[in-house]
C-alpha cells in the first residue's frame, strides 16, 4: 500500500515510524513535551535521523481526564511549531494530531502532510471536508466520547466487531466525499481498558478486512506502565515488546516516542516476513 504526502508517494509494505512531539505542559509521557523551540528542534531531529518518516505534532493532550483547550490556544500552539520544522526541515512530514478541522485546515495550509484524527470526524463534523479538499491523508482513530469521558465509555457487547463496524462506517462517509488516503487506528487506551487494548492486540490481524494500511500507538501507554507497575519514564522495553506484536500482526506504522528502539523492531521483524 502507498499514501500519496505532498506529491511523494509513501510505500507502506515496510513499516514505517511516525515520532511523537507533543507541544502541550501536560502529556503523560514527560518526556514528550516540548515547550521550547530548541528542544521541539532537537527532538524532531532526532527522530528524522534515526529513521522517522512521520513527525506527528499535537497541542491538545488527549491523556484521560485532560483539560479541555480552545481552537485559538491550540492553534497558538500548533501553527508557530509547525512553521518552525518546515523552516529548518523543509522535507518533513508532518502529522498534525487534532480533531478541529480548522486546525488542521491552518496547518495543512502553511505545509503540514496529514491529519491524525483521534475522533475519525465525530468531534467536527467539517473535519472529512477539509481532508477531501486538500487530498491528505487522513489518520481515522477508533474512541468514544471526548479524551475528558472516554474513560467510562469502554462497555462492547463484541469489542472487535463494534470496532470494525465503526470504521466501516468512518471509511464509507470519507470514500463519499473523495478522500484517497485513509489510514486506521484502532485506538488502543481510548475507550478500552488494560484487558481490552490486551485483546485488540491480540486480534490486531483482523482489520485486514478494511483493506487500510493499520496505524498501531502504544508507546508508553497505562496498558504497559500499569501492567509492569512501572511509570511511564520505564516502560521502553515494554513498549518494544507490544510493538513487535503489533508489526507481526500487520500494523503498517508505529506511532512512537521511541524511534530508534521502533525502527529496530521494524528492520528485525523483516527479517521473519522474508
């Protein structure tokens, strides 16, 4: 499978990294925050040198319980950080993490490549329009609710077939309108619980069915941390262990903190596909 990213068409049979920078006070993952421009700079060149084809830039926490900000303070976030990458790396890639379609219309504007869309459209209605009038590639995520309710909506009579139903529906209402380049994320900690994300991976394989290239984020996540009773700052190990799973079940890009420590999962588990 490939995505077409400002006119550069991305082969997706090799997984491929999506680096993680954060531009919010409160991420869970302190290592991820990045409030000035040097660390913002450093950390995203960083991540392109060890192998990152994605930069995923987000300025609104999507932690449980976090904070809800407005459109203005996240654009105040996200727009100078954007302008800043392009100005110094004017070849990246970048994923704008929002739900706000006039977010993500703003950066796409000034240059960004895709949206990583947490609520695959929910949240916005005018999101899917933005994505067909620009023809990026749109990441779908699968949650319930809001990041400040998610938590509570995690009851499925089926878990998995609720999910692939869902995006079904999600890649339908986008094919409808023109949209090309659909990427899913099932959403692992959004609306599920430890035993659940533990099930999803486990089916991961399943959502060959949608015929989409499969984005898998469980870098750092209460899923691993909880589960190894360690904090967040300790769960690299285990955040390498799960995405080895997860390449192995078919996930096309691994949405990361980590690059280095993805991309050697990625090279190692090519060796057993050939």
């Amino acid at each position: 499978m490939t995505i077409n990213c400002k006119g550069n068409l991305i082969d997706l049979s090799t997984p491929r990294i999506m680096g993680i920078l954060n531009i919010t006070p409160d991420s869970f993952y302190s290592g991820s925050r990045n409030r000035a421009d040097d660390s913002l700079l450093k950390n995203a060149e960083l991540m392109l040198k060890e192998g990152a084809t994605f930069i995923d830039l987000g300025g609104y926490s999507t932690r449980p319980g976090a904070e809800d900000i407005s459109p203005a303070e996240e654009l105040e976030r996200v727009l100078p950080a954007v302008e800043l990458l392009l100005k110094n790396f004017p070849e990246i890639l970048i994923s704008v993490d929002t739900f706000r379609s006039e977010v993500g219309e703003a950066c796409i504007e000034i240059g960004a490549a895709m949206v990583n869309d947490i609520s695959a459209g929910h949240l916005d209605e005018n999101m899917l329009k933005v994505i067909a009038k620009y023809q990026v590639p749109y990441i779908m995520m699968h949650m319930r609710g809001t990041p400040q309710t998610m938590k509570d909506l995690n009851e499925y009579d089926d878990m998995l077939q609720e999910i692939i139903f869902y995006f079904s529906e999600r890649i339908n209402a986008a094919r409808s309108l023109g949209i090309n380049d659909i990427i899913i994320d099932p959403g692992f900690g959004f609306s599920k619980n430890i035993a659940q994300n533990f099930e999803l991976l486990s089916k991961l394989g399943s959502f060959e069915i949608l015929s989409r290239p499969l984005l898998a984020g469980l870098s750092r996540k209460s899923t691993i941390y909880k589960s190894l009773e360690c904090k967040p700052e300790d769960a690299l190990n285990g955040t390498t262990v799960l995405n080895t799973v997860a390449l192995i079940k078919g996930a096309s890009i691994l949405r990361v903190h980590d690059v280095k420590e993805a991309m050697e999962a990625v090279k190692l588990t090519c060796y057993l596909k050939n």
